[in-house]
C-alpha cells in the first residue's frame, strides 16, 4: 500500500478535499533531517537539523526532512538551517547538492561559517 504523506505545495492549491488513505499513520513521519557541508579542505557541517535553505542555481530552495530526493548545482551564497530554533549560515562559493528524504549533503568549492 502506498500513503501520500501529504498534500502537495509544489502546483496550484486543490479544489478537492484531501483525505488519508485507510490504514495510513494520521501522523506525519518521524524523520530527521542530517546535513553535511564538506569541502575539499574539510567538512564544516555535520549535524541533525530542522530545515536548510540553499542557494540553487535557479533560485533559492528550502528542504524539510522526508524531501523527495533532488540533486541540483548551487551558487555561491549563503547556506542556512535551522537547528532548534536558532538559525545559523555557512557562505559556500558555489559547487552540488544532494537532498534524501533524511539527508542534504552540500559539496562546496569553498565555504566558511559567517
């Protein structure tokens, strides 16, 4: 059995009602979100976090944990996340992301905690 954990926020709002399948948890999944952003020197973070916004090569995103999987080239710019309530950043200069349900993994050409 499939169960959609959620509605979808990518399109247009729907005009239907949406209803859990049966048999499905009521609750959301408990999964926690584990980034690390290395670079060829050295990794700056390795930590459990709430959220991550990234500066992707179209745009900014934001990744909650149980993301479906995306793979993107980053610009240069700011990496923050959220970790239990307090925000913090890491500049990179540009390089790949690879988000999992559980993990964002940032490979940098460069960075530094600002």
């Amino acid at each position: 059995m499939s169960c959609q954990s959620r509605p979808s926020t990518w399109s247009a709002r729907s005009k239907r009602p949406w209803r859990r399948e049966p048999g499905c948890s009521s609750r959301w999944p408990e999964v926690s979100l584990q980034l690390s952003i290395v670079t060829p020197e050295r990794t700056l973070v390795e930590l459990v976090v709430d959220s991550v916004l990234a500066p992707g090569a179209e745009g900014e995103f934001g990744v909650l944990p149980a993301h479906e999987p995306y793979l993107t080239v980053l610009q240069a710019g700011e990496v923050r996340y959220e970790v239990g309530g307090q925000s913090q950043r890491v500049r990179i200069g540009g390089g790949f992301a690879e988000v999992t349900q559980e993990r964002v993994t940032v490979l940098a050409t460069s960075g530094e905690p600002t």
